[in-house]
C-alpha cells in the first residue's frame, strides 16, 4: 500500500516535474563514471558531483520552462473565445445591447440583442474607442445612425478552471433616443421672454406732424405684431415704447439665422420727413422658470441700451449673442435725467463725509477733466475732493504740470494705499469715464467702498461692469464723460463757479474723444463747449496741451507710413514701442489712416513695458468696439481699444487679424 503511494507520489512528482526514465542516457552516465574511476579516483569523484549537478539543474530549468509554457497557454486559451464561452455565459435575454471585449477592444462575444442592433460591426469600432476616452465606468452618450445610446465599459475578471485569472471588458449600451427627442422637443418648446424698446420713440414723434403721429404708431405695431406672428409668438404693448414677446426656444432659433431683421423693417418705416425709428431687444432663455428668465431679457435690454441701442441682446446664463449694432448710439433728449442726475448726485456728496474720484487706469484729458469738474462740485459746497491716480500717463502730463502750480489742486492726488487709510463707511467713491471693475485706477478702493457712483458714456460691456452703484449715469450717446459732468454742473447752477483750469480740462476731454468736434458730437456737445467757453475755457489753451514732441511726431508718421491694408480696406499698424507717450501716439497714426481714401478701419499696435495697447478707429462702415471686444477690450462704436498681454506687437498685429476675420465672419452669415 506505502509502495502503490510512493510510486503513485513518484510518478506525480515526474508528472509535474517532467522528469522520465532514460535508460541509455543512464547507461552512458555509468559507464563514463566507471572509466573515470579507473584512469584516477579523484576525476571519478569530480565527475560524480558534476553529473548530480548537471542532472538538478537540468530539471529545475525543465520545470521553469514548463510553468512558462503553462502560463502562456493559459493567456492564449483566454483570448480563445470558445474557451471564454465556456467560463463566460453570456446573457441571451438580456433586453440591452451586451458585448464582451479583450483589453485590446476587440470584440470576442456579443447576445443578440447587439446583433441584431449592430448587423455592422465596423459602426461598433468608434463607439469603443469613445469609451475608452471616457473610461472604465464612465457612462457616455453615443450616436450610431441618429440613434443615441447611453453606453459604458466595466473591466471583470474571469477566472478558469485551472485557475488562470484574465480580464475582460464587457460593453452596454442603452437606447435612449426616445428619450433624447423629448429633452430636445421640450428645450425648443421652452418659453423664452423678449423685452422691446422703441429707442428714439419720443424724438421721432417730435419730429412728425401731429396728424401723422397716430399713422407712425400703428404701423410699428402692425410691423411688430406681424413680426410676432410669423415667429408663432405673441406680442403684447406695454407702453407707448414698450413691448413683451413671448415665443418658443426653437422659433427663436428662426429668428436667429434671420439676424432678427425686424430691426431693419422698423428702421425702414416712412410716413414722412423724420428720423429713422430704432429698436432694442432683449431675449432672455432658460433658469428654470419664467421670472428668472424675465429678469435675463431685462438685464439683455438694459445692456443693449447701455451700448448705444438698435441692437438684440440674447441672454442665457451667463452667456450673451449680439445681433445687430450696425448704427452708432441713439442720441436721445437727456435734459429731464440729466437734472435728476445732479439733484441726486447734489444729495450724495452733502451726505458723504469724503469724496474720491478715479477715473481708468492710464488716464487721459476725459477722465481727468471729469474728475476736475467733480472737484468743482464738491468745492461749490464745502468739501474737498481727491483725486485717486496712482500715476500720472504721458497724455495728462501736460495739464498736470499746470494742476501742480494751482493752490486748490497742489493736494488734490492721491495713491490708492493712501485712499484706503483715509476711507470711512461715508466715504463717496465716484468713478468716471469708466464702468468695468478691471480698469479703474484703484480697484482696492472700489472694493473697499460703501456708496459708489458712475458716470460714463462707453459703450457696455457685457461682463465686468460695477453693479454695486448706488447712482449710475451712464449714457453712450454722450461724446465723452467730459460733456456729462459739464451737463451736471449747467442743471446744479450758479452754485458752481468753474476755474480756468477746469474749464480748460473739461473742454479738453470733450475734444479729445470727438476728435476735434468731428465724430459723436450733439447738440448738447456744442452747447456744453460753449457753456465751458463762458466759463473761462481757452481754445488755445486747449490745443497746446495735445501738442507733440519731435519725437513723437516722427513716430506717429512711421507707424503712419509703415500701415499694411488687411483685406483691402483694414489699415494695420505698429508704433514704434516705448517712447514717452506712445500710446497717445499710436492713437493720434490710427486717427490719421482713417484719412486715407478707401480705408474703413485703422488698428494701431504699440507696446509699452509688457503691454501692448491697440487703438482701433473706424466711421461706423466697422463696429471697431465689436472686434476689440474679442480681444478683452470695448470703447465705442467708432473708437475702441484693447490691452494684450505677454505678447509682441507683431503678435498683437495677428490677434488683431483673427479677430477682424471672426467679426466679419459674423456679419455675413
């Protein structure tokens, strides 16, 4: 029985180990032992221990390789799909797509639910590898011929009887098609809201004859209504001005690839001598409910006046389209709002126990003259004003060597660390000639305070603009925040008696921004010039403060003679980099190629330290503020700018090219 055990053990450990009886190799052995033994007893005994050597070692070998060989028949049988079958059922009732893959992706076993979904296996191939970027465990929305599928790959293992352990993929894949044209039919059938606003209602029924006034307003809302209609919406009149439309997400769509051209069918109506008729529209989408998407379609109509007006805003999230803006800012009659303005800016500044004015960072003539004449108004009733500037730029330079001579303003700068010692819960922080956080001079101090007020006349911007004012005068018909102030003071009255130099400042700003009284300019423009010419303004005085060095004069005409038209009609510029006043400079040369015959847009680079700044001009063929707006810039319609930074001039130039072409781009189609 221990014999039977033994010779059953031994002939398992040959089994495994390979080892089998050799009788003429064991012959050989002895007999070559024996002759050892004979020619010397040391070579025999030698020969003894190598051969018991040899025989261990050859065995042990044997049985690594053997091992080996297993394992590797144990990957290849696992990649046998036969044998995966039979260690892997798969799930034939399964309602869903089911497939099994190798790591490698490839497909080994699949039910018929799958077959029968994808008689095309090479459709599969690139579903396989989505989900492969997506990852193990990742579910991920697929589309095989316009059927979607909410599919996913989990890694298993599978484990055979002789205990080899794989890995496989398995795939499932869920039809949700139904289910995604639902979503999409209940996402266009969404109720949007659109606010409308007749800009220049009251100037062009001013313009009309009495008897031809009713005839004006019914046709609008005739056009109007028909505009609904067609778009399957309803429109409703509010005011004489006002209107709300209410339509579907997928109608708006229609309006959308129409660029709302609504706004050329009402601009296009004639009963008569008057002024074209202008519109604004706000469209607000989504938040899940129909006031939140009625505050989005206020907050688009407010922003789309605050750019100048004639223009639809679409408001989702925080997401904005802009179609339109084809016409430069809606002058309107700003008499009535500007005396409201004074009174409540009056009131403000006698409750503050201290005001600070700043205007935007590398400030010129407009932000300084209207923050001088800020000055004016708090010296009118007995308290002092200072001016937040953290340096003075090479465009003031001139009027601020004049301001260090005069008793009143010998003190009146400050830098923004000082400002903030010096602020208290009353203080009054009013900024000028901007709107956007990011550009005022001392951010800390806007951060910083309780009662902020803004006066500008940039055109809006659709983010970044300071929403915490308590009083916001910001009006993008006006030529410049110059003429504002200048408005302001004329309603407070006799009250404020202005000094030469302030006078001169605020004429100055007004200057510099209508380009010598030849772009955006009013009739209150002119009055507001002639208001600061009684009040002691110098004509003279004025054009010595924008006078050039020699240096910059010849900087100005290389950047002039070196410009490259970009499709014919876009003037592309750089000037030279790092002079004293070289952004002045290089807005004076894009001023100067709007004089050549053909051009309809000048952009002129300049870099100044890490910096480079971009003064775009156009006559309103190009909206200039559009095409900056891409590059983090704004301004107006006709005058823009941008600032770019960790970059050259030339890059800036291919910045520029790239924005030119995505605006035109947009524009014609």
């Amino acid at each position: 029985m221990d014999d039977m055990s033994e010779n059953a053990k031994s002939e398992q450990y040959q089994e495994k180990t390979g080892r089998e009886s050799n009788p003429i190799g064991v012959a050989a052995v002895i007999l070559l032992l024996c002759i050892c033994f004979l020619i010397d007893a040391r070579v025999g005994f030698g020969a003894l221990i190598g051969a018991a050597a040899g025989f261990f070692a050859w065995s042990l070998l044997k049985d690594n390789g053997t091992r080996k060989e297993e394992n590797a028949d144990d990957r290849v049988a696992f990649l046998d799909t036969t044998v995966l079958q039979h260690n892997f059922p798969l799930p034939q009732n399964m309602p869903i797509p089911y497939a099994v893959l190798d790591i490698r992706g490839h497909i080994l076993m699949y039910n018929e639910k799958f077959a029968k979904e994808f008689p095309n296996m090479e459709l599969i191939l690139p579903v396989v590898e989505q989900l492969k970027k997506a990852g193990i465990g990742k579910h991920a929305v697929v589309v095989v011929e316009e059927k979607h599928y909410d599919a996913m790959l989990n890694q298993c293992e599978v484990v055979e009887e002789n205990g080899a352990v794989g890995n496989v993929l398995n795939m499932t894949l869920v039809d949700i098609s139904k289910q995604y044209e639902l979503e999409e039919r209940l996402d266009r059938n969404e109720t949007v809201i659109g606010m409308l606003f007749l800009d220049n209602y009251e100037d062009v029924m001013d313009s009309l004859a009495e008897d031809r006034q009713p005839l004006l307003s019914a046709i609008v809302d005739r056009k109007l209504t028909q505009f609904a209609a067609d778009a399957n919406g309803v429109m409703r009149k509010l005011q004489m001005d006002r209107y709300i439309l209410l339509l579907s997400k997928g109608d708006l769509e229609t309006l959308k690839e129409k660029k709302f051209d609504i706004m050329n069918t009402i601009r296009e109506i004639n009963v008569g001598e008057h002024i074209p008729v202008t519109m604004s529209m706000g469209v607000g989408i989504g938040g899940g409910s129909l006031e939140d998407a009625m505050q989005s379609a206020k907050a688009a109509l407010d922003l789309a006046l605050g750019r100048g007006g004639d223009q639809v805003l679409i408001k989702e999230g925080e997401k904005y389209l802009f179609y339109g803006a084809k016409a430069g800012e809606v002058g309107r009659n700003g008499r009535i709002r500007a005396r409201v303005k004074a009174d409540a800016l009056w009131e403000l500044m006698g409750a503050s126990s201290s005001i600070m004015v700043m205007g935007h960072r590398n400030g010129d003539l407009d932000s300084l003259g209207s923050s001088m004449g800020i000055c004016a108004i708090a010296r009118a009733m007995g308290k002092k004003c200072r001016i937040v500037m953290n340096e003075v730029s090479t465009g003031i330079k001139c009027i601020s060597e004049q301001m260090a001579q005069d008793e009143y303003y010998q003190t009146a700068f400050m830098k923004e660390k000082d400002a903030l010692k010096e602020m208290d819960d009353k203080t009054l922080v009013i900024v000028v000639d901007t709107h956007r956080t990011s550009m005022v001079e001392g951010p800390s101090v806007l951060e910083a305070a309780k009662k902020i007020v803004v006066f500008d006349h940039h055109r809006k911007s659709a983010q970044d603009f300071i929403e915490q004012a308590v009083l916001l005068y910001h009006e993008p018909y006006a030529s410049s925040t110059s003429e504002l102030i200048t408005e302001m003071i004329q309603h407070i009255g006799k009250r404020i008696k202005l000094r030469s130099i302030e006078a001169d400042a605020l004429l100055a700003g007004i200057t510099v921004d209508t380009k010598n009284f030849a772009v955006k300019t009013g009739a209150i423009t002119f009055e507001s010039a002639g208001f600061l010419r009684r009040n002691g303004a110098d004509s003279i005085r004025v054009r010595m403060l924008f006078q050039n060095d020699i240096d910059s004069y010849k900087a100005k005409a290389t950047a002039v003679r070196d410009a490259e038209l970009y499709l014919g009609s876009m003037a592309l510029s750089v000037c030279p980099a790092n002079r004293e006043n070289s952004t002045l400079t290089a807005a004076q040369a894009a001023d100067d190629l709007m004089n050549v015959t053909g051009v309809k847009a000048s952009f002129v680079c300049c870099k100044v330290d890490d910096v480079v700044y971009v003064s775009a001009r156009s006559f309103g063929d190009v909206n200039v503020q559009r095409i900056m707006e891409k590059l983090g810039g704004g301004g107006h319609f006709t005058v823009s700018g941008a600032q770019l930074k960790d970059c050259s001039a030339e890059e800036a130039k291919e910045r520029v090219r790239s924005a030119i072409d995505e605006y035109l781009k947009e524009e014609t189609t």
